[in-house]
C-alpha cells in the first residue's frame, strides 16, 4: 500500500497532524523513528532538520505516494533548504498547521513553503480546532487511491 510521508521540523505539528486525520484521540508522543500508521508514515523532526538524515526521508519516499511538507504557523525561520521537495521522486502537498495560534503567520508559513516546494498546493490546519483536517483527510485520500483505466 502506497503511503503519504509526513516531513517537518521538531514541534511542527506532525504527530498531532497524524492522529488528528487518523481521528486518535489521546495525546501526540515525540516520533523517536519512522512510524508507519495506516496509510500515513511519521518522520522525526531531525531528520528534516539535519541534511544528513535526507537520505532516510529520501529512500522511504520510494514506498510512497505523496508527501505532506509541515510548516508550523508560528516559525521565525524555514526549515527546508530551497527547493527540497525536488529531491522526491513524488508530489508535495504544503501543510500549514498551528493556524489558530495567536502568534500565527499564515503568509510568512505559506512562503517558506514555497520555497521548498515550489509545485504543489497548500493547506491551513489545526490540530485542536479540527479546521481543515476533514477536507485534508478527504484529500489525501483521492491521492493514494489508486488510479484506474476506462
């Protein structure tokens, strides 16, 4: 079954993300390693953070379908180096999360992702408010269906 791999620095909302599309209700748990749930893989923080640990992220997108890139509303900085989501032999789709924070800056997020993603549509969500993951979960649902010939 082919997957949607979940990217993002550490506290960018990727964990939450997962269980709030999976519909888990109980609390987010640091990802230690690649955790394979269903048809979404987890991916710690510091393997977007350390250019070293691309290889990882990169091999493991050979089992997918998607990947979901996850830039958290409040960051003052972008974690992604320019262009990242070129080195992927699949499509990216930019996730927004943390929108309901106060300190929220959609356009600053929207930006960073656009750097590293310059192909791809975006999407705002929150983990806690629910905004958006209903039609994100639907989404990323058509995408990894598989497609079919008439």
């Amino acid at each position: 079954m082919k997957r949607a791999m979940v990217i993002g620095p550490v506290g960018a909302g990727k964990s939450s993300l997962i269980q709030a599309l999976l519909q888990e209700d109980k609390p987010a748990v640091k990802t230690q390693s690649l955790v394979f749930r269903n048809w979404l893989i987890d991916t710690p923080g510091e393997y977007c953070e350390n250019p070293l640990q691309y290889r990882f992220l990169i091999a493991t997108s050979f089992d997918t379908k998607l990947l979901l890139l996850v830039q958290d509303a409040t960051r003052k900085r972008n974690y992604f180096p320019p262009g990242f989501s070129g080195g992927f032999p699949v499509p990216s789709l930019g996730i927004i999360t943390k929108i309901d924070h106060p300190d929220a800056d959609m356009d600053k997020a929207r930006r960073f992702l656009r750097q590293a993603m310059p192909k791809g549509d975006c999407y705002e969500v929150s983990s806690m408010t629910m905004s958006g993951i209903d039609e994100l979960r639907e989404l990323i649902g058509g995408l990894l269906q598989p497609k079919t010939n008439r």
